[in-house]
C-alpha cells in the first residue's frame, strides 16, 4: 500500500498522532479518538502495523515504531501550518 493511500484513510493520521508521546491502550487511544468505531480502530491498527509503523508491546498497548516515530518529524511542519492555520482563521473570525 502507498504512504499517501494508508496516511490518507480515515483516522489513520490521528492514531499515528496519539501515538507519538509513548504508548497506548487500545481503549484509551478510543477515547482520544473520539467518534472512531471499534472496528475501524482495529482495522486501523492492523494496516498501520502491517506498514511497520507501530507494533503491540509486551504489556498490550500499541507504540511506534523507529520509523514510525520518524513519520513524526515529517508531521511536525504540518501541525505547525495548522496551528498557524487555526489562529489567523480565528482572527479573522472575531476580527482581531
């Protein structure tokens, strides 16, 4: 599967995102993931671990991988656009 075609499928950016401080139990990485069904969840897991970008650890919760965790740097830039993004479109809401 292409990178652009598994990262561009609903929810996958954002378990990949929920991962990125360490790992997490499936039920918690839900919870973050508000509105996600389980089985889309699973479905999600299962694609991301077969792309060798997280894996399930001794203890059940799910963390990236090295190059998982390097997709991270390459997001990075992006969460800094968005965050930009978030505050000229909130100036220019209220018209500051």
């Amino acid at each position: 599967m292409a990178a652009l075609d598994l990262l561009g499928r609903r929810w996958s950016l954002r378990v990949l995102w929920e991962l990125r401080d360490g790992p997490v139990g499936v039920r918690a990485l839900r919870e973050r993931c508000d509105g996600m069904s389980p089985s889309v969840l699973y479905e999600r897991l299962r694609e991301l671990g077969h792309a060798g970008l997280l894996v399930k650890n001794d203890d059940g919760q799910y963390e990236l991988t090295e190059i998982g965790r390097a997709l991270g740097s390459a997001l990075d830039p992006l969460d800094q656009w968005a965050r930009r993004w978030a505050n000229e479109t909130e100036e220019i809401s209220t018209g500051d």
